[in-house]
C-alpha cells in the first residue's frame, strides 16, 4: 500500500512538472525572441494588416475583421508565401523588431528609423497591393540605406474601374479597421512616452509614418479622425511623424475651416507632425475622380492646396501641412502619372528625405523638390 501511494505521489509531481514546463514553454513561446526562431531564422520581412475575405485575397471587406501576417518569402503576391499570426503576436514582433532599431541621440533624429504604414490606393487586388508593397519596400526599406520597415494595410478593392464607388464605400469601412489599428499604437506611443518621462533610456527608437496613395487618403482621413475622437481629441501627443498624401483622392480645402470635411482634416493634423501632399495637375485619374463624385471640389493631388498654409482657423494656421508639385519629375510620354510618383527616382528621393524629416526650406534649397523631366 505504501508503495502505491509513493508511486502515486511520484506520478503527480511528474504530472506538476510537466504542466510547469509546459506552461513556461507557452512563456517562451509567446516571447518575441521565440516567435523569431519559431516562425523564422531572423525578423520578419514583410508585415500585412489585411481585412479583405476569402482568406486574405477577396475583393470584399472581412466579416472576420482584420487579420495580420508576416513573410520572409517573395513573391508575396501569392498568400501562401505569408504566415498568419495573431494581433498580439504581431505586435511583440513588431516591438523586437524595433527594438533592433540604432539608437540615436536627439540631435541625430533625422537618422531615426520608421516603421511606416503603407496605404494603397483603388482598383487593388491583392496581388497588385502585394507587389506595389514588395516594390515599394526594396525601394525604400532594404539595404544599408533603409529607412526602418514597412508595414502594408491591405484593404478590398473590386480591381476595376467601375468599382470605383464601392471601393470608396469599402473605404469607409475600412477606415474602421485602421481606426483600431492607429488608436493601439497611440496607446502603446503613449506609454512608451511615459516610460521615457521616468527613463530616458527607455526611449522609442522608432518613428511611424504614413504613406497613402490615392484613394487610400480617404481611408486615412476617416480613420485618424475616428481616432482622434475615440481619444478624446489629444493635443499633447503626435501620433504620426510624417504623413506623406501621394496624390490624394480627397478635397484639396480638406485643411481650412468652414470646408465640409475640415473636421477631419483638424483631427488629421493634430495627430501629425508634418503632412506634406504630392500633388501635379498633369494627374488625368484625379480629374476623373473628380467628375465621377460631382462633389464641385478639385482632389487634393491634382491642384494641390487652395490656401498656403490651411486656415484651420483664421486667427492659427495650420503650419504642419505643405505641398509640393512634382509636375517636374514626370517625362511627357508617362502615362500613368497618377501611380508615377513611385516609379520615379525623383520623386522616390523626395519622399525619402520627407520621411527623414528634412526642413521644407532645407529640401526646397537642396532642390529635392523639383524635377528636371518636364516641361
């Protein structure tokens, strides 16, 4: 009998140690290190927040909501070279991933990388969206030149040009999405600002950025806008470091007061450090943009701003929004100037300094904000 119960105890401390040792491997295992080496030899690549159906690749919005993957494997135009993960997994993959970030001191913050948000434009599928990404990020964020990493919101686009009214209704919705997106990372810049407050070397290495094209500003607008209110409009803190609106499908008196969608536009650039907006008036997709609407305001990314800088309010204008006309960096046989600004060296440049954060009177003396291409 006293055997039995010695073998009894034996099994039930063997039971204990294994539960332990399981529950510290879900430990290990939830850690961003562990995630790296379970899911790949070394961080992630390329990052997706997608809310598209059909697994990823659908031309409708999700009624699963947003899904997040990472990809070490090209081409990433096909789905199956990207590994689904779960949001908080992504975020401590994302958070090593910056962590990995130099370290700068202040007077060197130009040198500071980004974890930048990339917002594609209508008429995307996936795998358009996927390899304007895959570009974009060779372009951008490889080499010893790379500006930090790049993450792709991939939102449902019918793929056709008469899609283009439900592609602004899946705009809206999805501007929902990017809204529960932009208002975790304002908490979590949040904190990481506290942290610093009470341990300067606690600082964030990294900035975030946006880069949206064409329609996908509209996504923009709604969503930090929807933010901005769910945070009980903040002041004290810029949620996006440089917003780079290349060639906007939005009104171009977005910014100035009395204009019908100027309260998104207050919102959108009390969250911002800098927006700057390419724009040209040799765009022919923004002037049928334009016309499609019948909204009686020119595009944003056709004529540029109406007033220099916005009046937000007469008595303070809004000092952190410029412009710049690349109508200069395009050659005249181009034809397909709407999407040319990231097919173009030119312009690829400039958007490289903007993200660096260059003065715009520093940018304008170095010439990075004219062409030689036209006319």
């Amino acid at each position: 009998m006293g055997h039995r119960l010695g073998q009894e105890r034996l099994f039930h401390h063997a039971l204990l140690l294994f539960a332990h040792r399981q529950s510290f491997r879900r430990f290990l295992d939830d850690s961003p290190r562990a995630l790296t080496t379970n899911l790949f030899n070394k961080m992630p690549k390329y990052w997706m927040v997608n809310n598209r159906s059909q697994g990823g690749v659908g031309p409708d919005v999700s009624t699963d909501g947003m899904t997040y993957w990472v990809s070490d494997k090209q081409p990433l135009t096909d789905i199956k070279n990207w590994r689904k993960v779960t949001a908080a997994n992504f975020q401590k993959l994302l958070v090593a991933a910056s962590d990995k970030f130099p370290k700068y001191d202040q007077a060197e913050n130009e040198k500071q990388s980004h974890v930048t948000i990339l917002i594609h434009g209508y008429n995307q599928t996936f795998a358009k969206a996927a390899a304007f990404y895959e570009k974009l990020c060779g372009q951008l964020f490889d080499g010893p030149d790379s500006l930090g990493l790049c993450i792709l919101y991939d939102w449902p686009s019918r793929g056709s040009i008469l899609g283009y009214e439900p592609d602004r209704s899946h705009a809206r919705l999805c501007a929902r999405d990017l809204t529960d997106v932009l208002s975790a990372l304002f908490d979590w810049l949040t904190k990481k600002q506290q942290q610093t407050i009470n341990n300067p070397a606690k600082a964030c290495k990294a900035k975030v950025s946006l880069i949206s094209h064409s329609m996908g500003n509209y996504v923009v607008q709604k969503a930090m806008a929807a933010a901005w209110t769910r945070k009980n409009q903040p002041l004290l803190v810029s949620l996006i470091n440089q917003l780079l609106m290349v060639a906007a499908d939005v009104d171009s008196d977005l910014f100035d007061e009395g204009a019908p969608d100027n309260d998104d536009g207050s919102a959108v650039a009390n969250l911002t450090y800098r927006i700057t907006a390419l724009y040209t008036g040799r765009d022919t997709v923004l002037g049928a943009s334009a016309g499609l609407k019948h909204f009686g305001m020119r595009r944003l990314g056709r004529s540029g701003l109406p007033h220099h800088p916005p009046l937000a309010e007469p008595s303070l204008p809004t000092d952190n929004v410029w412009d710049v006309d690349c109508s200069s960096f395009f050659k005249s046989d181009v034809g397909d100037i709407h999407g040319a600004y990231f097919l173009t060296d030119g312009t690829l440049n400039l958007m490289r300094h903007i993200l660096r954060g260059l003065d715009r009177g520093v940018l304008e003396t170095l010439g990075y904000t004219k062409g030689t291409a036209w006319p």
